[in-house]
C-alpha cells in the first residue's frame, strides 16, 4: 500500500497550489484539478484549507467536489482505465467490451484491482465515435477495440 | 526542397494507431538515410481512412491510408514520398469522395497543416475576418453575423446575431466570451476535431465576438474527457498571445481581449450554458433558472456571449466573406454549413461539413455508405443522447432546424449514430432514462426523480408487468419531463424515449415466454 501524507503535509501542499492559483477568476475548479493531480484524489484535510482560502464555507467545498464525476475521495489505481459506454460505442458493441474488461480484470466499474494496478470506470463519450468501441488508459485514447486489443491494454495495464 | 510528411495527430487518429504510425516512418526514414519532415496535421475527418498518411509532392498531396504501422516498408519501397502507387494509395487528399463533396467553410483548414503554424493559417486565409472585424463598428459585425443567418450549433439554433447584439446592447464595466467546448453528447466530435485540427479559426472567432460586443475576457470550457484539446488550445492560446492576435491590442487595434483554457471535471450537465457558468464560477454545475438570460446577466453576473465552439469558428468566414456568401448556403431558416459527424455502426464514419439540406436518408446510405458490420440499418439516433431515434420510414427528413423538429425530433449538435437490426430500442430507451438519472444536477424534480422512476418502469416493461399500463405511464413521465423540466437534460430526455416507444413499438412487447415442458 502507498503511505498516505499526514494531514499537515496536505494542508501545506494544498495552501501552495491555493497560492498559485488563486488569482484566477473562479478559481476553485481549476484549484481542486491540481489537488488531484498531486495527490491522486481530493483529501478530506484539503477541503478546511481551501474554503478558509477562499473564504466559503467548508460545506460549499464539499458540494462542489462530490458534484463532479472526476474527483475523487480515495486514490485510484497505478493505471485509470476508462471504457466508453455512451450510444455511438453501444452500437458497436460497447456492452460486450465492457464485459471482456471486466472479467480479465476481474473488477467490476468504479473498483481497483486488488494489485492496485487499475482502476476501471465508465465515460460517456470521448469524442472517438467515427471509432468505436473506444477507450482511454490514462490520457492514451484507443478505438475500434476488438479482443486482441482489449488483452493488449490489460497487459499493459497490469504490467 | 525536403520531402512533408503529414501525420495527423487528431485524437480519432491516434486512437487509431498514428503515433505508431509517425514512429515507424521516423524509423524506417533514419534507417535508410533519408531526410523528411514530419508534421503532425490535424484530421480532414474522414476517419474511416485514419491513420492517413500525406506527402508532399511536385503535384501536389498525395495520400495514404489506412496506414498501418506495418505498411511503412513497403509504402518506403513503393517510393511514396514522390506519390507512388501502393495498396494504401488514395491519391489527392481533396479528390477522395467523401471529402470532394463536402462544403468546408468552418472546417476549410482543419487537417491540412500544423494546427499551431500561425503563418500556414494565415497562408490559407486565417485572421481576415478579424482584421475586418477590428476596422468596423461593432453594431456593423453584429449585423453582419445576424444577417448571415447563424445559429446557435450547440443545438438550440438560437441566432449568434442576436445573443451579440443583447450583450452588446447591455452597458456594463465588464463583459465576456465563454465559448461551449463541453461536448458531451455521444456521436459528436466536430468540437473536439477543430481545436486540435485549427485552434486558431476558434480563437479568431472569439475575438471577433469580443471585439464586436465589447467584451474583454474569454473563456474556453472544454471536457476533461479532451485531454489533446485542452493542450493544443493552450498552446495555441499562447502562439496568438505572442503574435497579437489577443492581448491588449487585438492585431494592433485599440481593443483588448485575452482568453483562458478551463478544463471541466465530467459532469455532463455542465454542457447546459447556465450550468456550465457555474461550474466556471466555481460552483457544482447546477442550472440556473432564465430569466436573467447569459447575455444579461451570465458569468459572475456580467453580460455574456455563451456560444458553442462551432458557432464561434464559423464567424471568421462569416467576416471574411461576408454575410450574403455564408447564406446562400443552407435552407429555409438554417443557414450555412454544417458539420455532420457520422459515427456509430457505419461503414464510411468522421465529419462531413455540408450545406443544410441532405436528408438523413443519403447522409446515412450514401454518405456513410450503410453499417460497417454490413447488416440493414435499424434505426439513427440523430442529436446525442437527447435526440429522437429515427426509423428509415423517416429517412426522407431533410437536415434542417424545422425538418427535424416537425418529425419529433432535433438536430442538436449534428451527431449521427447508426444502428444495425441488432439493437434493442427498449434497451435504448432505458439507457436514455438511466443516463438522465446519472448526469442530472439534481436542482428539478421531473428530471431528478422521472429519469429514475422511468428506467424502473421500463424495466417492468421489459418483465411483461403490465406492459399497457407502463407504456401509459412513461408516456404520461415523459410529458411531465418535457415540460417541467428546469433544462434540455430533462426536457429532451423524452425525445429518445419516445421516439424509441413510437417507431419501434415491436421491441417493446414482452418476450414471448417459452412453453412449459410437458
């Protein structure tokens, strides 16, 4: 398992990426992005730092963040595996590439590999709809899935 | 002269294999000693044949495609870098039918050159339409965008003249420019395919909006699901900075616009203009309720132009050419071109930029030339997720705001997903209720509750309970979502939904249970 910062690491890693960014005009997405970013996921111990920053209540903090699909409460895995299930990937299949995924993974959506390998979600459209199915493993897109390549990304993923 | 190579580094395209593609051509090129320049291009969109690969010759750009990484010794030994003949050989880019017979006006540069060479797109007729525009009044380049007959491509068809002219009309210490890049509907991509093809058309564009409406600050909000956009924006951002296309003095005019990337965090809804300023503001991506309208009280309450990114990249052509030669495009009340992503189940897939007018029938058969996994076409959803399903009965609708709308149906975005006899429509009718329940800001009730209570109704639909009575009652919840819903997400919803129950009301009936055993 990874060891997770003390919560006074976090408080003073956020109140840094707070310091950059809070010149920007709504800066509070783009704030809680570069949260992400450096820790993975959005911790509990960011949130007191970032509404006394931005003087809003801790409560409007915590709406925002679980609004949003992206952010997430725990760390994800090594690999984030995003498999399109939107209608233009349905049409060619995307229910059975979903399937074949999450059985040689052995996870369903939303759940990381007992490894901590990957972590497997549905999106609703990447924008590769003239080829699907797709998908995308960490910010690498891939279309027109078939099985061999399904087995390819697993390997790569999992490796 | 040293041989170009184009490679497109468009996201359908990488998808694709281009990357790999790019890297055995760099490999084979050191190997043999040969001197080339790779470019990475955008896409021309005709996604069928990515990755294409074209080279500049003598006479002219001779393409490839599809290339595969394997293909690359034998296109070497073919000597296709002077055109030569090979199995992948295509010819001239411009002659390949799918895209010999589009009308490219906004897409005119995408997938040409470098998406970041200011000079290769200012060689092909980039920032005329704002050196037009800095030299005139700004109530004349509203007019001329309301005259040209624009609409909104988001999806509503709201004229951009007219949004402008409210903002401009509005007297206020700060405006702004938010340009929709939060595609998020399934089967389309034109958004997504122009800022990593021609990122400059759609900072062209937003300048001009600024210039005409007296706005100052621009903002971009584009999916996070758009990794490649997001970076090619924000370089060419910086590229039209330094050369003063934005900045204090706008080409070397008195008037100030600068603009900033935002980037969403997967929240579907915030495609919705009122949802998408709040996500900008800082806040969860609820709707706001109109009135105030954006144009008068939009981003940090300040009047705002929220315009989609097509709509934005169409007006530099619109300024450069003029309002009369945008026009004579199109029919009835839709005006212009239109990009029209063909994508799904089909054959011949990408994005094909015609004038308003094809039907359905000839953008699906002809166009896209039929399924790709060769089974008869069953039903094309036409607008994303809240667009209706059309049946081939309706094939004959013309690709027109009005056409549309008098079949139960919508344009949208201009998506098309195709599908083959082998879809479910009952199942596609749930998915449009479950994807509402999944992406809905939660603010009204018809959206927030119908959408769940109508993917359990359908599911006892599905169970044979009572079909005729279920069949009543999503009826009944889809007219209830219609017109009680805050927005488009639980308003439209119904759209595939119905469509779905009406066209294809056999995938509706119970399965027939089998006989018990004797």
């Amino acid at each position: 398992m990874t060891m997770q910062p003390a919560s006074t690491e976090i408080a003073s890693r956020t109140a840094a990426i707070i310091q950059e960014l809070k010149g920007l005009e709504g800066p509070l997405l783009p704030i809680l992005h570069e949260i992400q970013e450096e820790f993975g996921h959005v911790p509990q111990d960011s949130l007191p730092v970032i509404a006394e920053a931005l003087n809003i209540s801790r409560a409007e903090v915590h709406g925002v963040v679980t609004f949003y699909h992206d952010y997430r409460s725990h760390p994800a895995g090594r690999h984030v595996l995003k498999v399109c299930q939107a209608e233009a990937c349905q049409s060619m299949g995307s229910d059975a590439v979903a399937a074949k995924f999450k059985q040689l993974l052995g996870i369903g959506f939303h759940e990381t590999t007992r490894d901590g390998s990957v972590t497997l979600e549905p999106v609703y459209c990447l924008g590769l709809c003239a080829c699907a199915p797709s998908a995308m493993l960490d910010g690498e897109v891939i279309g027109r899935l078939d099985d061999e390549k399904i087995e390819e990304i697993v390997a790569e993923a999992r490796s | 002269m040293i041989p170009r190579i184009y490679i497109s580094g468009d996201s359908g395209a990488l998808a694709l294999g281009a990357e790999k593609v790019a890297k055995a051509i760099a490999k084979e090129l050191a190997e043999r000693g040969v001197e080339a320049k790779i470019v990475r291009n955008g896409s021309r969109g005709a996604y069928f044949l990515e990755p294409m690969v074209e080279v500049a010759t003598e006479k002219g750009r001779v393409a490839y495609g599809p290339v595969k990484p394997s293909d690359v010794k034998s296109l070497f030994d073919s000597g296709f870098l002077t055109g030569g003949h090979h199995k992948r050989w295509l010819g001239a880019p411009d002659k390949i039918p799918f895209i010999a017979r589009q009308t490219r006006l906004t897409f005119a540069r995408c997938g040409i050159n470098d998406p970041l060479s200011l000079d290769a797109y200012k060689s092909l007729g980039g920032l005329k339409g704002l050196q037009n525009a800095v030299a005139m009044a700004p109530a004349d380049i509203v007019k001329q965008v309301t005259e040209s007959g624009l609409r909104g491509r988001g999806g509503a068809g709201f004229p951009t003249g007219i949004k402008w002219k409210t903002v401009l009309d509005t007297t206020s210490d700060r405006k702004y420019i938010v340009c929709n890049a939060d595609e998020g509907d399934s089967a389309t991509f034109a958004d997504r395919m122009i800022m990593e093809g021609d990122p400059f058309v759609l900072i062209e564009g937003m300048a001009i909006a600024g210039v005409a409406t007296g706005a100052t600050k621009g903002f971009v909000y584009i999916r996070s699901e758009y990794p490649h956009a997001v970076a090619m924006m924000n370089k060419a951002v910086a590229v039209a900075r330094k050369a003063g296309v934005l900045g204090v003095n706008v080409l070397g005019s008195p008037n100030a616009f600068d603009m900033e990337i935002r980037v969403g965090a997967g929240a579907y809804v915030c495609g919705e203009e009122t949802s998408l300023l709040n996500s900008l503001e800082g806040k969860r991506g609820v709707v706001r309720a109109k009135p105030p309208l954006p144009a008068i009280q939009g981003l940090f309450g300040k009047p705002t132009v929220i315009n989609n990114v097509i709509s934005l990249a169409s007006v530099p052509i619109i300024m450069d050419k003029g309002a009369t030669f945008y026009k004579d495009f199109g029919m009835g009340r839709s005006r212009g071109t239109i990009p029209i992503q063909i994508a799904g189940n089909v054959k011949n897939g990408g994005l094909f930029e015609t004038a308003f007018g094809l039907t359905l029938g000839d953008i699906v058969d002809d166009i896209g030339g039929g399924t790709s996994t060769g089974r008869p076409v069953k039903a094309v959803q036409v607008g994303g997720p809240l667009g209706a399903y059309f049946p081939r009965a309706l094939f004959d609708t013309p690709f027109d705001y009005e056409a549309f709308a008098a079949k139960d149906g919508l344009i949208g975005h201009a998506g098309i997903t195709v599908f083959d006899d082998t879809a479910d429509m009952l199942k596609q009718a749930r998915f449009a209720m479950e994807f509402c329940a999944i992406e809905s800001c939660g603010k009204c009730t018809p959206c927030r509750i119908g959408s769940t209570r109508g993917v359990e109704t359908i599911d006892k639909i599905a169970a044979g309970i009572e079909p005729d009575k279920q069949i009543a009652l999503v009826t009944d919840l889809c007219n209830t979502m219609k017109f009680g819903s805050l927005c488009a997400l639980g308003g439209f919803t119904p759209y595939p939904v119905m469509s779905a129950l009406n066209h294809f009301r056999e995938d509706f009936k119970p399965a027939p249970v089998a006989e018990a055993a004797e």
